[in-house]
C-alpha cells in the first residue's frame, strides 16, 4: 500500500465524517445541551453517520435491481456526502467552535487507532486461521464485486446472505480509495475501536455525562478486560501468558463464546459482531436524543443498519431504543417515539429482508442459566459500578433512615429470593436491578422528598438496567440454530453478552460519580471500585506486555505476508487474477475444512469460487443448502481428478469457470497432477508450484 493511497483512505474516511457531523450539527441545532457536550457529541458520531449515509442510497436501491458499484453506488455515495455536507455545512461553525477542548474526542480516536495499529503490526495483522478468512472473503468480493446485491464468494452464481451489510459500509471507502484488500482488513480492524471508544465518549456526553466520565468510559468500553485475567494471574499465570481463550469461553458451556470488546478487536476478526460495533454504539447515544421528526428518522436509520448488519443486535437495539427515548422523556411519549422509529426502519430494512437467510428454527424456554461465578468474572467492573450506584440511590431515594434501609434492601432480597426459586442467578440478579430501576424512575414523590433521577443519573440507570435485563435473556430464552445440542446456547450467550457491554460499560460510567459520591461507608465503596478496575486491568496489561515482548517478524499491516513467506506463488497468483481476471469470472479451487487454508485465492483475491467452507455454507443458508454444497464438492473432485475432457468442461460451463487454480492444496488433495485436463486449456500464468488454467472453451 503506498502513501497516496492510504492519504486517499483517510481523506474519503475525513469527507464522510465532516457530512456526519454536518448532519448532526444541523439535527443538534437548538438543542437545549450546553455547547461543549453537544459539540462533542456532533464529533464523536460523525464517521459512523456518515459511512452509514454513504452506504444506503446504493444500499436501497440493491432491493429493487441490480446496482452497479462504480457507475451508481459510489457516485450516490458521493452525492449523498455532499447533500449532507451542503444540508448543514452552515451549522458547523456555531456547533464545533474552535475551543481545545474539542481535542479530546479527536485525541481518543487516534490514540485507540494507532495503540490497535501497534498490535495488529506483528503476528495479529496475519489474515489467517479463525475465521479470518471467512471475513476477507466478504471484503475483498465487496472491494471487487461489480454489482449489488452481492454475489456470495463461496457458491458462485448465488447471492450472498443476509450479514454483509457492515463490512460493506467499510469496504465502500477502501474501494473508494483504491486501497488493496489485504491492507484495508488491518485498517479497518484498527479503525473499529477507534470509532467505539469516541462514539462511548460521545453517548456519555450526549447523556449529559462529564468530559472525564465520558473518556473514562469510552476507553473502558474498548480496554477493559474481564475478572477472569486476574483470576488467571492471581492463579499464578504470567501476565504475558494470560490465556485469553480460556476467557472468551467463560460459561460453564466449553462451547459457549463469551467474548468482549477488547477480545475481539485484538483477535481481528471482521465478523458482524465487529463491525457493527461503532453503529450500536452510535445508536446508543443518539436514540430519542433529538427531539424532532428529523431525530426519529435518524434513529430509524441506524436502527435499520445495526440490524441488516447483524441481527443478533436486535435485541439489544430495541432495548437502546426504548432506553434512549425514556432517558429523555416519560414513558407515553417515550413508547410512542419508539414506534414512531420502527417506520423509518421498516423501510431502510428492505434489502435485509429481501436478502436469504436459514430457517428460524425456533425458540427454547427456560432450558439453563449461567451461573453467578461465571457471569461475575466476565462482567466484572461492569456489575460492580452500577450495583453500587444502585444502592447509594436507593438510600438516597427515601428522607428518613427507615425507609432508606428498606429501599436498599428490598431489592437485593428480591434478586435472592428468585435466586432461590429460579436457581439462576444471573436472571434472578437482573430482575431484581431493573426492579430497582423501574421503581426509582416511576415513583410518585412527595413535597420534600427526593426527585427521581433525572439527566445522566437516569440515562446510567435505564442503561445499566438493559445491559443487565440482555444478560439474563439466555436464562430464558435459547434460538434454536443449525449447532446442535451440544453448542445449544452459544449464539444466544455470545450476542446477548456482546451486546450487553456497551450498555453495562457506558451506563457504568454515567453512575461513577454517584457511586464515588457516597457519604456512607465511603472507604469501603471506593476500595471495592478501584479493586474492580485494576482487575479490569489485566487483560489490556497482557495484550501490552505481550506485544511489546514480541520477537517475531512483524508483517506491519499486510495480511497475506504469510502468503509470500510460504506460497509465493499462490501470492503472485492472487495478483494476477487482480489485476487480469475478467469481469464476473468465477475460480475453482479445492475446498476443504473451516479455519484453514482452503479457499485463501478466491478470499484474496476477490473473485467468487465454486465452493468455500462448506459448514458455513450452511450456517448462512440452513440445511436446504447441503444437497447443493455436496453436489458442489463432488463436482469440484471431478474437475480435479477426471480425464474425461466433456465431463469436466460441462462441469466447468455450469459453474461458469473462467478459471481453475491449481497449488500446494489441490496437488495435496487431488495429486500432483491434479487438474490432468490442464493441457486442453491456455496456461495462463504460473508461478513456483501454482498455476492459473483460463477456460475459453
């Protein structure tokens, strides 16, 4: 990647943030916030609504026909940019004024982008193994595809599923930019917690949290680890050595993922999860926050591109909606808003629904839960803070001592009560927080009593209150997907406790200063906090001490230098193809197991193959998709090994192969003379053991 070209990204990344935030200060204009929070807020959630504003002209009229990416998505995207940079360009000046203070958002972003840039410059940059591969496939065929929708990368001549739409608000600008797939991978792996931790800054300030919460919070959301790292050093582990798989699989469930922010941005995969990310954060602080009809349209928006980019995040979605909307307002207004947002959705949601999808295979009750231990050592920090803030406002709720002390204790005996009878801790926990919660915020108060919390005590409250009510939703409900049994509650603790983070984190946050600002056993609160955040502190301590230790060799950011080192001529293969390949041709290539090697020409290079990872095939589709993947399988045996020349070039024509790639792994499976049909076709490039056949037959 040269220098022009990465100066091109970042100016493509810096036109799509200045039409964000002009949008932003024009829906912001005469809002009642004081100038610097919502000045910041303008800053911090600028490049997601911009990226999203690029994205969904192009993006819309995909569920209607075919949209070519470079004759009309990218000029629509420009156009758009443009429309909202000329729409509230003029509102700029009185929303961002030129104080040192807006330094601080802007200090946020690049020092999370350039510290995740450190860590991905060694072994991390490496696009290989997991499901890496998986995520690169989709990136390189959204940076090469000439059309939407998209065609699937791993069964030519299908489109692809329902869950591309967050790469594609990143694959838009690196196309844009012209940047090489292998490099745009490790970009945006760096970009994505850059963009969480100031768009966590922004919904703190958007709250009406203050400027050290709110970078408190934003680095926390990112940073933080879990008590299972101080659970392995306090062990005896090394804090080098910390096994983080061991943490991202902490329910009692060995295949149940539990990973959190700081996990998944260091592994690197560009899943939905991932990449959708920055929007659930954006949403978060944004939904119900601005009062008009142009507010609710907003929200609309972003609800729809949170969930066309990951449908897991519907839940929690709708929990930020509510939440939002009622940290503003009372609850008929608030719930009427909330509806009011689900029409706009409706709409921006089109291509989602048009998109295919597996089966829902239903839903499962009441089945098992997650025990206390586990849910603790994941959640750690993020239970501490607003378990205590809960309290201290409880006892603050009530003028006589009496009262205080029943308001305090009522609802934990309520959470151990159901503990009793449920014999599940995290539902019975959470119940009784959102009790607490609820009562706080709808009690009728009296001459001389204590107002109900208001501003970023009420904000941190309903949000601590949906983090902890989406935790105990895999205690009560299970979706039932492809896994089977054994993996029966993975998906459902994985979203669920992703997408609680966020709300735990930043909820946490805006509750600090309550929980720090108590005048009864003050010594004991501030020593259990501090505790809490230094065990916080171990993961995020690891990732340092182990990057900065590392010897190996540093790849700096191109991810397929693993290629180069050990398959050179698999590497000039994939630039050939780039840079010769006709337009919609189709590769054949072995394909084999998940998380391996196996379909790495077609991810790399960006052109559709006959058949990639079979499983996933049939995550994505469901059960109807095995007869046409074995039917792929079998097919692509028979184009590698039969030295019947019709059968193969009739195979060939019906996947519309334009070319066969021929490697290490095809002469591994197939035998060295794997593809024995190779003469009847022109040779078209080779280089050490690999070679590309062109089909013009």
């Amino acid at each position: 990647m040269t220098v022009p070209t990465a100066l091109l990204f970042a100016f493509v990344l810096l036109l799509a943030g200045a039409s964000g935030a002009a949008v932003l200060a024009r829906l912001f204009r005469g809002d009642e916030a004081d100038l610097d929070s919502r000045a910041d807020a303008v800053l911090a959630f600028a490049v997601p609504v911009g990226l999203v504003l690029a994205a969904m002209p192009g993006w819309l009229l995909s569920s209607f026909f075919y949209v070519p990416i470079v004759r009309l998505a990218l000029p629509l995207a420009f156009l758009a940019l443009t429309g909202g940079l000329l729409w509230g360009g003029a509102d700029l000046p009185a929303v961002l004024p030129r104080t040192r203070a807006r330094l601080v958002p802007i200090a946020i972003f690049f020092g999370v982008f350039l510290f995740f840039l450190w860590i991905r410059w060694a072994n991390f940059a490496e696009i290989r193994q997991t499901e890496k591969p998986m995520d690169f496939a989709v990136l390189s065929g959204l940076m090469t595809t000439t059309r939407l929708p998209f065609p699937d990368p791993w069964l030519s001549g299908e489109r692809f599923p329902y869950y591309h739409f967050g790469t594609y608000l990143f694959a838009l600008p690196a196309r844009a930019a012209r940047v090489p797939s292998e490099y745009a991978y490790n970009l945006v792996a760096a970009l994505l917690p850059a963009l969480v931790a100031v768009a966590g800054f922004g919904a703190i300030r958007a709250r009406r949290g203050g400027t050290a919460i709110a970078v408190f919070g934003g680095l926390l959301l990112v940073l933080g680890g879990t008590f299972d790292g101080a659970r392995q050093f306090l062990s005896g582990k090394p804090l080098v050595d910390l096994d983080w798989w061991v943490s991202s699989r902490r329910v009692e469930n060995p295949n149940t993922i539990t990973e959190w922010p700081l996990f998944t941005f260091r592994l690197g995969d560009l899943h939905p999860h991932a990449v959708t990310f920055p929007f659930l954060v954006t949403l978060l602080g944004l939904a119900g926050r601005i009062g008009r009809v142009s507010g609710t349209l907003l929200d609309g928006l972003l609800l729809a591109a949170v969930v066309s980019a990951n449908p897991w995040d519907l839940p929690a979605s709708l929990l930020i909606l509510g939440a939002g909307n009622l940290a503003e307002r009372d609850f008929k207004p608030a719930f009427i808003r909330s509806l009011a947002t689900l029409l706009p959705a409706a709409f921006f949601l089109l291509p989602f629904a048009r998109s295919p999808r597996p089966a829902f295979n239903g839903l499962s009750w009441w089945k098992e839960g997650t025990g206390a231990a586990d849910a603790f050592l994941h959640f750690g920090v993020l239970a501490v803070i607003p378990a205590l803030a809960l309290g201290i406002a409880l006892v603050r709720s009530q003028t006589r001592a009496d009262r205080s002390l029943v308001a305090a204790c009522a609802f934990p005996a309520l959470a151990l009560a159901l503990v009793v009878l449920t014999k599940k801790p995290v539902f019975s926990l959470a119940a009784g927080f959102a009790a607490g919660v609820a009562w706080l915020l709808l009690r009728e108060t009296g001459p001389g009593e204590p107002e109900r919390p208001a501003g970023a005590l009420r904000a941190g409250l309903l949000l601590a209150a949906s983090g902890a009510v989406l935790a105990a939703v895999p205690d009560v409900v299970l979706v039932s997907d492809s896994y089977g049994a054994s993996m029966r509650r993975m998906n459902t603790v994985f979203k669920c406790f992703m997408g609680a983070w966020p709300l735990l984190a930043l909820g946490g946050a805006l509750l600090l200063p309550l929980a720090l600002a108590s005048r009864h056993a003050r010594v004991f609160i501030r020593v259990a906090v501090v505790a809490a955040l230094v065990a916080a502190l171990a993961h995020p301590l690891s990732a340092i001490w182990f990057r900065a230790k590392w010897n190996g060799p540093l790849d700096g950011l191109d991810g397929l230098r693993w290629m180069a080192r050990e398959a050179p001529g698999d590497r000039e293969s994939v630039f050939w193809l780039r840079t010769h390949a006709v337009e919609g041709a189709v590769l054949a290539e072995a394909t084999g197991n998940a998380y391996s090697d196996y379909g790495r020409i077609g991810a790399a290079s960006g052109l559709p193959i006959v058949l990639g990872w079979e499983n996933h095939e049939g995550l994505w589709r469901g059960g109807g998709s095995v007869a046409e993947t074995s039917a792929r399988k079998r097919d692509l045996k028979l184009i590698y090994t039969s030295e019947e020349f019709e059968g193969v070039l009739k195979l060939l024509h019906q996947y519309q192969v334009r070319y066969v790639f021929v490697g290490a792994l095809e002469k591994r499976d197939f035998g060295p003379n794997a593809f024995p049909m190779r003469a009847n076709f022109r040779r078209a490039f080779a280089s050490g053991d690999a070679a590309i056949f062109e089909i013009l037959k």
